[in-house]
C-alpha cells in the first residue's frame, strides 16, 4: 500500500486527542497531532506521539497463546484451538461448580476499546455469574454512585466546564498529567492556562503541590481521605452566612435541601481544621469565593474517589455545586449530551426509575453489587476461599489487577490458584502470565474507534468515528468477535468461528426490539438499513445507537468527518436530564446521608497521629501499568520513586537517592527516596502500575525500569461504604532508611 496519511482519535487516555498518523504500509512512521480535529485542534502528548511503538512493540502478543501447566512454557496456537480448548476446559468447571465459579475482570482499556466498550455486556450476560469486576472499584465507582443517587443513572456526571468558567475549585486531581477523567477534554493544560489568562482563578486541593496546583492561583495542602469533610464545611459555611442561592433555574427541581442544611451543621470549618490540616479562615474564604464567582464549578476526581469517603466526598463536590446556582448553567457543572449511548438520553425526559444497588452480594464478605458488579476488593478472597460458589476460573479483559488493586501479593497467589484463567489483552504482564490463554487484540489500526463512555463526559458534544485503516492481517481476530465467541461459548453455542456472528446477531436483533418498543421503530426495517452492505459487529451497533440517539446522526456521517463533528458547548438539561423516580435533582439520598451521620460524623474527632501516610500520584509519560515497555516514554530519570517532604526525610534520616524501605500493615516494599518539598508534611507518595521484574512476564524494556508494585501496601480491609470502592489513598506506612 502506498504512503499515505490517516486521521484517527487516540485511544490512550480519557482526552480524545485525534492523531494524524502518517503510514507507509502497515508501518506508522509519524504520528502528529490532528491540527483538524474539531476537539483537539492538533494537541498531542508524549504517549499519543508514541503510539507508533506501542504498535511495533515486539514484546507484544501478536497470535493466541497457550500456557502448559506442567512446564509453564507457553506455545503459539491457532484461534479455533485456543477457542477450543477454553471450551473444554472451562465448560467442565461451570458443570462442576456452577456460573458463579467463573469471574470477569474488565480493566481500565476496555473503556478505550472498542470491542469491550460493547461486548463486555453481552459476555457478563453470558457468563450469569455475579462475580464481575472491573478497575471501577479501584477508580471511580463513588462518583458514579454519587451522580446515580442524585440525578438518576450512573454517568450523569456533571462536568466542570471549563472553556467558561470564572473559578475552578479542582480536588484530588492533576490534569497536567492525567490530562483529565470524568471530564473528556483534550489540551487541558491549555484549556485550564485559559481561566487564568481571562481573569479567572483556579485553585487545587492536593496533599501535593502537583503540577495542576503549580499552575493555579492557590494550593490547598489538604491531608489524605479528608476531602468530604472540608467539602460539608464550606456547604455548613454557604448555609450559616446565607450565601446559598441555587438560583430560579434549579429551584423547583432540589428536593432535600433542608436535609442538607441539617447535616452539614456540626461541619463548622473550626471543627474539620484539626483533621483536614486546612486552617479555617481559608475553608470560610473558599466557601465565599465560590460563592462569589460569576460562575464556578468545584470538580473532584481520583484522590476524592479512592479514599475512605469517596461517595460522600463526590456528592458533596456536587452538592456545592447546587448550592452556589453553579449546577447546569454555562461556566458551572453540566451535563453532556452524547450522541450515543446516555443514560439520561433515553426513555421519558426528565423522569425514571433511579438506582438500586445491592441486588446481590459477594459471598464472604457479603459486599452489596454496584451497578452490576463486585467491589474489587473481595476478589482475591473469592478465589482463595474454600466453599460453594467460590471461584475456580477468571477471565481478565484490558487489565492488570496484579499490580492495579490492592492488597496484590494475595491477589497474584490467588490468580495462581485458580483452575483456569483466560486473558484478552496485548501483553504477557504480572496478571496474564498466570492465564492459560492469552488472546490478543487485532492491531490498533484495524479496528473502528467510537469513545461511547468518554464523549458522554466531555465538556463539549463532539461525535468522532475513525475508520480501521488497514485490514485485518490473517492471523488478526477483531476483538469483538474475541469476546462475542467466548460469550458463545460459555452460552454453550460451541467454539467454531461462526459462533461470534451467531452472537452478534442475537444482540442486534434484541437492541433493534428494544428500539421498536422504546420508540415505535418498525424493527424489521431498522436492522435491514443499518445491516446494508454487510454491515455488522461494533460498527452496526454504532450505527443503530447514533440513529437512536439525540442527534439522529448515522454512521456514514461520521465515516466522512474522520476530524469529527463538533456538536457545540454544553447546555442546559435540567430537568430532562435527569432520571430520578420522583423527577427531581435529590440533593439528600437517603444512603448518602446515612453514610455521613453514621461514619462521617464521628471522624470528625479524627486527629493525625504524626505517622506517615501513602498517597499516589501519575506521570504524563505513563499510563498504569501497561506503557512501560515503551522506551521513549520510561528513559531518563526513575519515576517510581517515594516522595518525602523534607522535614520527615530529616527525622527518619532519609537521603535523596537512597533507599528505604516501606512497611503498611499489608506488606512491605523497597524504593528509592527522592526528597522534595511539593509534599504536605506528613505524607509519602509511590505512583501505582510499576513492578514489572517478577518471573514469566515478557516485558524487556519495562522490566529494566521495573520499579515498585505500591498495592502491595494497599489493603483489600479498607473501602468506601457506600460504593465499595478501595481505599488507596492516605494508608498508614513506616518509612525507614535501609
Ligand atoms: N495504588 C493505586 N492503584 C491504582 C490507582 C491509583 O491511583 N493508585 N489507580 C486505579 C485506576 S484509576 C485504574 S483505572 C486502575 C487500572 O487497572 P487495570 O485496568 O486493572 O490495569 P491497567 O494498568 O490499566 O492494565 C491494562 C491492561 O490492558 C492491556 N491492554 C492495553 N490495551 C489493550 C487493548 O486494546 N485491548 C486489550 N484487551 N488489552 C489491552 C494492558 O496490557 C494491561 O494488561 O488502576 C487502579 N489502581
Ligand atoms: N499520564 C497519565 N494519564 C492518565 C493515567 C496515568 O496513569 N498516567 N491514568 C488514567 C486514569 S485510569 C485515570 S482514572 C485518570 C486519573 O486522573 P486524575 O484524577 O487527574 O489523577 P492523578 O493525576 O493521579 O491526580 C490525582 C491527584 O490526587 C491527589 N490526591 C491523593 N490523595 C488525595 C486526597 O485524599 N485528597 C485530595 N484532594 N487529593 C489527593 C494526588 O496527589 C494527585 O495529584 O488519569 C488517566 N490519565
Ligand atoms: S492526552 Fe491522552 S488522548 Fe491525547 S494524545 Fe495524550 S494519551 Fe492520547
Ligand atoms: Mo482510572
């Protein structure tokens, strides 16, 4: 094939960026950023310019793989026999021991893909097994929980928006290096040097002087885990000197607000002082200056999900939000409307049926179900406890639970122990190399590319489609149909090849029903139009959605537009946006206050104890776990390393470059020590997705900058109530020279 260019949106990280991708053949020999892109306008980072190596990466999985036990040599295999043999081995164990004795584990790329982003569903139905688990409860289950109970479904999640506000109050977040989550936006460094440049200010509340808290007017050095109480004292504050005012746009739709007047009372800004290690006079200040605003948006993110009050911290983000009018108006908090794929774009406008949670629970544990899944901390204990229902075979889809979720030594031993384990992902990693198939994605560039969670948390309506550029290579398999097959075979269909389209067909039939009954479509004719030219798999799945969907578009709209269509800036949705059974915004859910009487309140008389404490943190040129055999973005200095401010390196005679050692009640860990003031006093931090140097994975480059796995510190005894969610911020730790 001639040299030539293509255009298409990179899938790495929650931003979207669209990548002009110079190739010659297969080869990608230049990657830029996209200067037409309706949303990016040409921005790129490190990773997306690198994306050519991930590509070429030699290391990767390019055909199945099959582990033989007795030797634990691995051997390439054809896809009817590794389809084969996961169908002899794994049938027999569901007979033995039930659905349930096989669990699913979706990580964090299968948002980012577009075969999971749709089958994932069809293979958790298959499968009828209430052990699902995804990196969600390692992420951000509170804020989906949060978002479900006050505005009615689990992404309606108000995005901060930024390309207009006056003041930014960013907590538990660093968009300079994550580029931003729970908000989609590409170029936010750019987007955020905006607010300053128009006359706004940007204040960042971090027990680290990030690199977000760098570029903003304040940095607020909160300790770790008491970011729901500091949030309730400026909601005490707005109340007690009357500056609430949720304005005429949003007061006939709060429901709850007396209760939340209520509840915040004993959170006076003197009585979380002594615990969130934030002086008083500057929570009364904060709380003014929102209120103040023209327009504000307060917008909370990982360091207020992974942390003991991650539910209540992500609706009290929100709760602010109403209180001060910002909710839903231009430059506050607002709600996305995507093309495809809302939950709140669907059904009756304005009204629905709520949440329930807790439909089933874990069984050692009794941990209630989150949207359909189980908090990732009774995973390993699933595995490693004897008794019916528990689990004998896993499969993992894009994740590396080994070095993502805590408590991980435990977690690897059970992976070990299990009778048989499936993996679709690119990499021989710390968690496939206990699997005993691996089946590996098709090439990035031969698959169709739709962002259907992330565009509908973008802070503008943007729909963008890339095309596959190069045609499936013979021994590539679409990994759709990988997991449309699997689900086949576990729906006892068998494991021939013709098993995905058999499956494939049955979900469209049921999608297109679903249409006809929500919407009157005659069912028979929708699925011939969006069936022409052989149409089938994602791409006729897209299409059905995007012609279901708000905007009426199809997929040959976006298929001529591969820069995108920029839908325009976010607008108001209130009230029909919203999906609650009683059809208002509910300020006071019941679960939520509960949480805050019975587990927040009495941490009020927390106090530090002097002791260290672990946080994380990322790095732009990383991304989890997964980019780090990649050379261009590991070279130069080690980023796996433990932050110490300097006064506690002096106490504990902790030298910059040394090692020490670091011991939590779960486990222990050596890693170099690099001293800096960008740290609160009083707290440490190890970023999370490093330790590659462990037997049988095949990472060359990753295992020469192996650094350390930070979950072996984290423990599976501690999570949010409410979501489940894991506590992996602020965990007790000794820190000692070696
Ligand atoms: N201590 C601590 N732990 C954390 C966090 C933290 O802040 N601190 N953050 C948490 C968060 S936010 C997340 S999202 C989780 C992530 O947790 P996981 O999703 O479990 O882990 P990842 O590191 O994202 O691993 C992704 C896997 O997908 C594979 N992969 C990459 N691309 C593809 C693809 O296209 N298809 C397939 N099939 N596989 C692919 C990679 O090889 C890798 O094995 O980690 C969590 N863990
Ligand atoms: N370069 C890069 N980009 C990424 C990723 C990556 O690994 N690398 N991962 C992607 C994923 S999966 C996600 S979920 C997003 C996450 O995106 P962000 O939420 O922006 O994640 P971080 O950059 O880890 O920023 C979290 C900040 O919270 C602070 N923090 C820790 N504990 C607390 C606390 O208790 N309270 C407060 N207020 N702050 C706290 C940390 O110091 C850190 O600066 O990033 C995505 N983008
Ligand atoms: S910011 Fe994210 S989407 Fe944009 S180029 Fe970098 S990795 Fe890709
Ligand atoms: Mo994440």
């Amino acid at each position: 094939m001639p040299k030539r260019i293509a255009y298409r949106t990179c899938p790495l990280c929650e931003a979207t960026c669209g990548l002009e991708l110079h190739l010659d053949d297969r080869a990608i020999t230049l990657v830029r950023g996209d200067k037409d892109d309706v949303f990016s306008h040409g921005f790129i980072c490190p990773k997306g310019s690198a994306i050519n190596h991930l590509e070429s990466d030699p290391d990767r999985v390019r055909v199945p793989q099959i582990r033989d036990r007795a030797t634990n040599t691995w051997r390439d295999a054809t896809w009817d026999e590794a389809f084969a043999h996961i169908e002899a081995r794994l049938l027999p164990i569901i007979a033995e021991h039930g659905n349930d004795a096989l669990a699913l584990y979706l990580g964090n790329p299968s948002v980012h893909s577009i075969g999971p982003q749709l089958y994932n569903r069809v293979l958790g139905q298959a499968a009828r097994t209430r052990n699902v688990f995804s990196a969600s409860t390692v992420d951000q289950m509170p804020k989906q929980v949060s978002a479900a109970l006050m505005f009615g479904t689990g992404l309606s999640v108000p995005i901060p928006d930024i390309d207009h506000t006056d003041y930014l109050l960013v907590l538990g977040a660093n968009p300079f290096a994550s580029n931003g989550s729970l908000m989609t936006a590409p170029d936010v460094p750019g987007r955020l040097r905006a607010i300053r440049a128009r006359g706004g200010r940007i204040v960042v509340v971090d027990p680290r002087r990030s690199k977000t808290a760098e570029e903003s007017d304040e940095w607020v050095a909160i300790v770790p885990g008491t970011d729901a109480h500091l949030l309730l004292a400026m909601a005490q504050v707005l109340f007690a000197d009357d500056l609430v005012q949720v304005g005429d746009h949003l007061a006939p739709w709060v429901a709850g607000l007396d209760t939340v007047r209520e509840v915040v009372g004993p959170f006076t800004p003197e009585a979380v002082e002594p615990m969130c290690g934030v002086p008083a006079s500057v929570i009364r200040r904060l709380a003014h200056e929102l209120a103040a605003a023209p327009t504000a948006a307060v917008y909370g993110r990982i360091g207020t999900c992974v942390q003991e009050f991650g539910t209540v911290a992500s609706w009290a983000v929100d709760v602010l939000n109403v209180l001060t009018g910002n909710l839903d108006r231009r430059g506050g908090a607002m709600f996305n409307l995507p093309a495809i794929g809302g939950g709140n774009t669907g059904g009756t406008p304005g009204r629905g049926r709520g949440v329930r949670f807790g439909r089933r629970s874990s069984r050692v544990r009794a941990m209630p179900e989150v949207f359909g899944e189980l908090p990732v901390v009774c995973l390993a204990e699933e595995i490693d406890t004897p008794g019916d229902g528990q689990v004998h075979a896993l499969i993992t889809v894009a994740g590396n639970p080994v070095l993502s979720n805590p408590g991980s030594q435990r977690l690897d031993a059970a992976l070990a122990s299990l009778d048989f384990m499936v993996s679709i992902d690119i990499y021989r990693n710390e968690t496939t190399r206990h699997a005993d198939v691996i089946l590996p994605p098709e090439s990035l560039l031969a698959r169709g590319h739709y962002d259907v969670a992330l565009r509908s948390l973008a802070i503008r309506n943007v729909a963008t489609y890339s095309a596959p550029i190069v045609e499936l290579e013979s021994h590539e398999h679409p990994e759709w149909a990988t997991m449309a097959r699997l689900a086949g075979v576990l729906q006892g269909l068998g494991s021939s090849a013709d098993v995905a389209q058999q499956v494939d067909a049955a979900v469209i039939g049921m999608l297109v029903d679903k249409a006809e009954a929500r919407a009157g479509t005659d069912a028979g004719e929708l699925l011939a139009t969006i069936s022409a030219n052989g149409r089938h798999g994602p791409e006729r799945m897209l299409d059905l959605m995007l012609r279901t969907g708000p905007y009426e578009l199809t997929l040959d709209h976006l298929i001529v537009q591969p820069h995108g269509i920029d839908l325009g800036p976010l607008q108001p949705r209130i009230p029909e946006v919203l999906r609650t059974a009683t059809g208002r915004i509910e300020l006071a859910p019941e679960m939520i206050i509960d949480d805050v009487r019975e587990r927040v309140v009495p941490a009020l008389a927390r106090r530090p104890n002097g002791g260290l404490v672990l946080i994380g943190r990322r790095d732009l040129r990383s991304n989890n776990s997964w980019m780090h055999n990649v050379r261009v973005l590991v070279k130069g200095k080690p980023r796996c390393t433990l932050h110490v401010h300097p006064d506690d390196a002096r106490s504990r005679a902790l030298v910059d470059g040394a090692k020490a050692k670091v011991m939590s009640q779960t486990g222990e860990l050596e890693i170099a020590v690099e001293v800096t003031d960008a740290i609160r006093p009083g707290v440490v931090s190890i970023p999370h997705g490093w330790g590659h140097d462990v037997d049988g994975v095949d990472l060359s480059i990753a295992r020469e900058h192996a650094g350390v796995n930070t979950n072996v510190l984290t423990s599976t005894d501690t999570f949010d109530v409410l979501s489940g969610n894991a506590v992996l911020s602020g965990i007790p730790v000794e820190v000692v020279a070696t």
